[in-house]
C-alpha cells in the first residue's frame, strides 16, 4: 500500500510541475471527447505522438477540479489496485470544497496497474468524476480494453502530428495567402521539411538537426523494446531487427511474411510461423498498418500481400532517391485513416494506391511524386481503371507539384499537390 500522505505529495507536486513548467500547448484538431456521457476516455497511440500533453492541456483547462498523475512515476512504484481509493481519498482531502462537485481524473500510462478499469468505471458512474487515461500499450487499442470497461469507454486515437497541426507550430494559419497567394512557396518548403522529419511533437520543436535525429533513433529504440520485446517477450532478436529493417525501408509498398521467409531462411534460424507472430505483434505495437487489396471476397483480400505504412515518415529508413514517393504516399494514407472507413489498393491489369470507402460510398487516390511524359500517363491509367472499376467519374491524383483538371475516358482526375490537398481536404474527424 502507497502511503496517503506520499500521494498527497505527487498529486501537488504535478499540479505545480503543469502550471509552472508547462507552457502553452497547441490544441490537437482530431481530439473529439463525449459530453455529458458517463464514459472512460481512453487515449491510445504510439508513444511520444502527445498523449500525455493532451492530459495537460485538459489539466489546464480547468485545473481546480483535476487530479493528474503519472503511473510511470518511480515514487508511485508498487501501487495496487487498493491504493486507487487511497489516492481518491488524498485528492479530496486537499480539496474537500469538491466533495460534492464534479472532478476529473487524468491517469497517464495507468495500463501499468491491474484493475485502473473497474476504478475507472466505479468514478464515472458513480462518484462524479470524468476519467481520462492514456497509455502507449497495445493493451490501449479500442479491441484490447478488458471487458470490464466494454461499452463504457471512449476511444480516442492520439497521433503524431499531421501537416496542418506542424504549421500551427510555426504560427502558420493555412489560409489564402499561404495555400493560394504568394506565401504558398514558404508553406510547400514546409511541407517538405514535414515529409522528411515527420510529425512527432518533440522532433518539430526541437530546433537542432542533429537532436532531430537522435530523438527519433531513440524513439525507434524504446519502441522496439518497450512495445516489442518485453511487451510480447520476444526471444529471437536477429529476426526481429530484419523485420523492422524491411518494413521501415519498405513501407508505402507490399509486404509477404512467406516472401520474407524465403529471403531469410538461409541466413538465419526461425519458422515462419514465428515470422508471421512478430510482424502481428509489430502491427499491434500501433506502428505500422496493413492495407488490403480490394476485392469482394475475403479470401482474396488476405491471400494476397498488404501494403504496408508507418505511423509517421520520421521512422522511415529511406536509403534511395525514390523515397520521395513513397513518403507522400505513405502522407496520404495518414490522413485518409483519419475518416475512412476502409482503405484499400487496387490491383489489376492496371495499379491504384488508394480506393476509400465512407459508408457507402468510395473515393479514388493515386499518389506520383514526379510529373513528366513517362509516368503520369501510366499512374492516370491505374486510377482511371480503378475509377471505372466502382463506376465512379471522379479521381484524384496527388503529385509533388503538378496542379490541373483532366478528363480521360470520361473520367474527371483533379490533379494537385499533396501539400495543398492536405489543407483544403477537410476529414469527418476536423470540424
């Protein structure tokens, strides 16, 4: 048992820790939290995307009713299911005018602790106490959340930085004059700036290229051990460095576990059952996400290699001149998740990177990095073959640069740079 007046302790020291060393936190567009809804707001994503500064900034907001606290804190290692009530009993005895108003509950990496859920759940209905948590663990995801908390939680996706959010840093609005005028120049080399580092908040306020770097390699380093190795207690090291290394080199493209296994079985010992195990555990790590091939059998879509994206370009090992491509692309598919309700390639004669559905209705993309006579015809032919595939007679083709309207076989291809499309292709998710 934690000792009630230690808790005391933490519980001012973070209040004092979030007003005087905090300072203004840029608001997140995606964040939509229920109103008046006795739920647990589940934060979830990968770690350093901003999880725990949303709590701060909720903190903030109205900081005479929360309570914050930070289960990775050494001071509170050991704490048990029983020390919950004891740390309810601290906050109110500091605050005892809230004993009959509502309070708030911010409990960041609290997966740490058996039994937060039915705490969480007693709070919100019953005590009257909104409850947020976040945590980094795939334990987090809306599938994974114990059963004890299924239908009263309220999942909220927690992810780097998208292109809008990172001009917010630089205290660009992106309207007009930076899209349309004559600062659109200042907003593409923004863009670009964005595609190579990515979105990661910590990496886009640092101002030094080398501590860019340095962040994002240790990032890369915690993840794979805390969201890999321990997590899912992973033995066979070689194989896990050689699936990295091919997902985060290959990304934007296809991927086959039984390919790998062809290509490394030689090299080193592992089956492929093995193989298919840690590249799911990658998947549920929430770094890396499958697309599909579209088809209406089930049984093509999963015979049939994924394509693969990361969770942000700045984990990307981009080793040729051909990466640009494939970082607008994997842009894209980022901020298609956003609203969609499925995403899928197209693959038949002809190739399409993106058909997206919303409900009933689908979307068509293509992505192509550089403009000239030898590829746009070729990617225009996937998308039209992919537009008339779902007897649409529109498309969109999303280039480095290039910007204007066609029709080709009576399909009409709006054709524009990714930057701008990603500031003026509003999502369900931004309001």
């Amino acid at each position: 048992m934690i000792n009630k007046e230690k808790l005391k302790e933490v519980i001012i020291s973070y209040k004092d820790y979030i007003h005087n060393q905090i300072g203004n936190i840029l608001p997140r567009e995606n964040l939509r939290f229920p109103r008046n809804q006795k739920k647990v707001v589940v934060l979830y994503g990968p770690r350093r995307s901003g999880k725990t500064f949303a709590l701060f900034n909720l903190f903030k907001q109205q900081s005479e009713r929360c309570l914050y606290v930070d289960f990775e804190d050494d001071r509170l290692v050991g704490f048990q299911a029983g020390d919950f009530e004891t740390l309810r009993e601290a906050f109110l005895e500091l605050n005892p005018q809230l004993i009959e108003e509502e309070k708030v509950f911010l409990l960041d990496e609290v997966q740490n602790v058996n039994g937060w859920e039915k705490f969480s759940r007693r709070l919100v209905e019953k005590e009257n106490t909104s409850v947020f948590v976040a945590g980094s663990s795939s334990k987090f995801m809306p599938e994974e959340i114990h059963t004890s908390l299924r239908g009263r939680q309220w999942s909220v996706e927690v992810t780097p930085f998208d292109f809008r959010e990172y001009l917010a840093t630089k205290d660009i609005a992106p309207d007009k004059e930076y899209i349309y005028g004559p600062k659109k120049v200042l907003t593409r080399k923004h863009f670009f700036d964005y595609l190579k580092r990515g979105g990661f908040p910590e990496v886009i306020f640092s101002k030094d290229e080398f501590e860019k770097r340095k962040l994002l390699s240790e990032y890369i380093g915690a993840m794979f051990f805390k969201d890999l190795v321990e997590r899912f207690n992973i033995t066979n090291i070689h194989l896990l460095d050689a699936l990295i290394d091919r997902l985060f080199s290959g990304f934007s493209s296809e991927f086959s576990v039984t390919a790998f296994y062809k290509q490394y079985k030689d090299k080193f010992a592992f089956s492929k059952s093995k193989a298919f195990e840690y590249y799911h555990s990658i998947l549920d790590s929430m770094l890396l996400f499958e697309v599909k091939k579209f088809a209406e059998s089930t049984y093509t879509r999963m015979r049939n290699p994924a394509k693969v994206y990361l969770v942000d370009t700045g984990l990307a090992k981009r080793v040729t001149s051909e990466d640009t491509g494939r970082l607008l692309e994997n842009t894209v598919f980022l901020h298609l998740r956003k609203d969609a309700d499925g995403i899928f390639y197209f693959q038949e004669d002809k190739q399409c990177d993106f058909i997206v559905q919303r409900g009933n209705s689908f979307s068509v993309y293509q992505v192509c990095s550089q403009q000239d006579a030898t590829n746009i015809p070729r990617e225009l032919e996937g998308l039209v073959a992919a537009c008339k595939k779902l007897r649409l007679h529109t498309g969109t083709l999303l280039t480095g640069g290039q910007e204007e309207e066609l029709s080709v076989k009576n399909v009409k291809v709006k054709i524009m740079p990714v930057w701008k499309w990603l500031l003026t292709h509003m999502t369900r998710g931004i309001h």
